[in-house]
C-alpha cells in the first residue's frame, strides 16, 4: 500500500497514492459510512482545475484525487521527486472497488450516463462479479438540478440502502456533483467518468501498451474526434508547457482551497 502524501501539478492537489491504499480508504469509509469524495484526474482533469480558479476550489476541497493519466503521474515525478509503480487508472479503480464492495457486501448506486449504458454496466458488473449488490441505478438528466429533485436524488440514494455511489457524469461535471453531494451523503463518492462507457462495452478501451506509454489520449482522439479534439490537441500541449515551465522556476501555480462550500445548482 503506498500512500506519499498529496502534492500540487498545475495548481490541483493529487494523492500520490496506487490502487492498493485508494481501493482501502473507499471501502473503509464506505464501511463507517463517512463522506468521501474521490476522483481520477487525467491530464484534462487537471488543466480544468488550473485555467478555472472556482473549479480548481472545487477539486482541492475533494478527500482524494488519484492520478488517472499517465502524464499526471510524470508530472508528480518531475515536480515533487514522486515515483509511483503504476497510475491509478478510473476504470480499473472501478472494477477493484466494485470487487472489493461484493466481497465486503457493501451496495453500490449507479449515478449518470444513459439508461442503456447503465443497464449494460450493471449486466456486466454482475457477470464478473456475482455476488455484487447494485442498490439503485438512475441515468443523468443531462441538466441542472433544481433545488427540489436534487433532494429526490440524494433521498433515493439514501433509502436505496447504497455504501457507496458511482458517478459518471464526465469531466468536469462529475467532480462538481461529487463535491456538491458530498456534504450530504453519508458515503464515499467515486467519480469514474467513462468507466461506465467502457465497462458497458459501448466504447472501447486503449490497448495496453498504448496506456502504459501514455498515448490513451491518441487512442480516444481517434475514436471521437469531433467531440475531444480540442481536450487533447489544444490542452496536452498546454499542461507540457506550463508542467515544464514549473518545474525549471519560470512561474509559480498557486494552490487555491476551499474556504466554504458554496452551494450550487448541480448537472445531474
């Protein structure tokens, strides 16, 4: 279990941490029923954080921010000296904790997406693993929230009887609902993006060895370019930049924490 501690890249607090000690503290919480807000930040994940000062608030007033990409696992060597065995990669997080929570009976909620996908997500989470609760399921309405249904859904999640929720709502959406929500449910909040695509089967995972080489970015591009090219194409090339720029002394990024919870009108 390796737990370094929590270093800045861009302005955003990540948990050097691997999936060991992640898996660990979700379920640990899960079973003291304590909020916990988690998410897995690749590289637009974090340059989200550092050109938006309100969402990088957002992000730092998070309990643990994993490092999904592997440039955002670069980044923690280059500037902090931090050499993690592997990054701590969202679906494959989500497939330790679903294992763990099926192994711990601990009930997970299902929280975004399409209903088809989160269907097929269910579907196949039960295949791999058989003896997993799944509490509740409901898709997002692609919206805000007023103020009356964000309540209807933090009470369904409750009396579902869920441990623990899984949210996909995409960056940065899903981190704005885990930080909105975590005052109010009583269990971690894990924001797992497109791990519910993926573990649908409704979008394909890069090979291996392009993730290991930090080239899942490539791969996705490939697969929707309309919809990512700016992401990687216009970002990539920026976080390089300012990431370099940082660590030769050229400029200092300032950390920026919550000094409140502001409330707001959640995409649900």
């Amino acid at each position: 279990m390796i737990y370094h501690g929590k270093f800045p890249i861009l302005g955003v607090v990540i948990s050097a941490v691997d999936y060991e000690y992640a898996v660990h503290m979700i379920t640990t919480h899960a079973k003291r029923q304590q909020p916990y807000a988690v998410s897995a930040l690749a590289v637009h994940g974090v340059m989200t954080g550092f050109m938006d000062k309100v969402h990088q608030r957002r992000l730092n007033g998070l309990d643990l921010i994993v490092p999904d990409g592997q440039p955002v696992r670069w980044g923690l060597r280059l500037l902090h000296n931090i050499s993690l065995p592997d990054r701590v990669y969202g679906p494959e997080l989500t497939l330790r904790v679903a294992k763990a929570a099926a192994e711990e009976q601990l009930p997970i909620y299902l929280y975004g997406s399409k209903q088809e996908t989160i269907d097929l997500f269910e579907d196949n989470l039960k295949k791999k693993f058989p003896s997993i609760i799944i509490a509740g399921k409901e898709p997002s309405k692609f919206r805000r929230l007023d103020e009356q249904e964000k309540q209807e859904v933090i009470q369904r999640i409750k009396d579902s009887g869920a441990k623990l929720v899984f949210v996909g709502l995409g960056c940065p959406r899903q981190e704005v609902w885990i930080y909105e929500y975590r005052d109010y449910l009583p269990m971690p909040l894990l924001a797992v993006g497109a791990a519910f695509d993926f573990h649908a089967g409704t979008l394909p995972q890069a090979p291996a060895w392009m993730q290991a080489r930090g080239l899942e970015w490539l791969f996705r591009l490939m697969q929707e370019p309309k919809r990512l090219w700016k992401r990687y194409v216009v970002l990539n090339p920026l976080y390089l930049f300012h990431l370099f720029a940082e660590r030769a002394g050229m400029k200092r990024i300032p950390v920026v924490y919550p000094d409140r919870r502001e409330k707001e009108e959640s995409f649900g």
